[in-house]
C-alpha cells in the first residue's frame, strides 16, 4: 500500500484556527487543544488510507479540487475534503459534516 505525506492548504489550516477559537468559548484551552490532537491523528491517518478511499461522486466537495476526495472524522462531525499530489495528500478544507451539502 502507498504512504503519502499529509500537507495542509492554507484554507485548513485557517479551519482549524477557527475550529480551535470556536473550542476554546464553549470549554477550555486543554480542551481544544486535546481536540484539534485527536482530529490531527485522525488526518494523518490519510497517508495510508487516501489512495483507497474514493473520488467524491458529488458537486460540493469538487468546488475545492476537480479531483476531490472526502473522509469523516471526529465522530464524523467533521469532513475533510482532500486531493492526492504525487506523493503529497492535500487538505484543502474541513467542514461541520452538517454543511457539506452533497
């Protein structure tokens, strides 16, 4: 099975400030930072399983990359939305579940 190296878009990077921002009014520093450690890990894992998950079939995810790949996470409250790049997998955005809109 191919490994890839997880690289995030600049966009992903600003989802997860502001998903760590949102975190910390609701509960607490640890806890957002707890968070967004377990939600990275669950990322990372994109660097074995992206080359067999599939391309999205739908519209929305495609608005980020032609070639669009999506994967739930956190409790599948989250979904990223990513492209593969020779040996780089690229994160262009992470979205409440609840918005993309398939």
């Amino acid at each position: 099975m191919r490994e890839y190296l997880v690289e995030y878009d600049p966009e992903a990077e600003i989802d997860l400030i502001l998903l760590r921002n949102w975190l910390i009014e609701i509960g607490s520093f640890g806890h957002a930072l707890e968070y967004l450690r377990k939600l990275k890990r669950e990322v990372a894992e994109l660097s074995y399983r992206a080359g067999i998950l599939p391309e999205s079939r739908f519209h929305m995810p495609k608005l980020y990359h032609p070639k669009a790949k999506t994967m739930p996470v956190g409790k599948r409250k989250l979904t990223v939305i990513f492209h593969i790049d020779g040996d780089y997998v690229i994160v262009d955005k992470i979205l409440p579940s609840a918005m993309v809109t398939y």
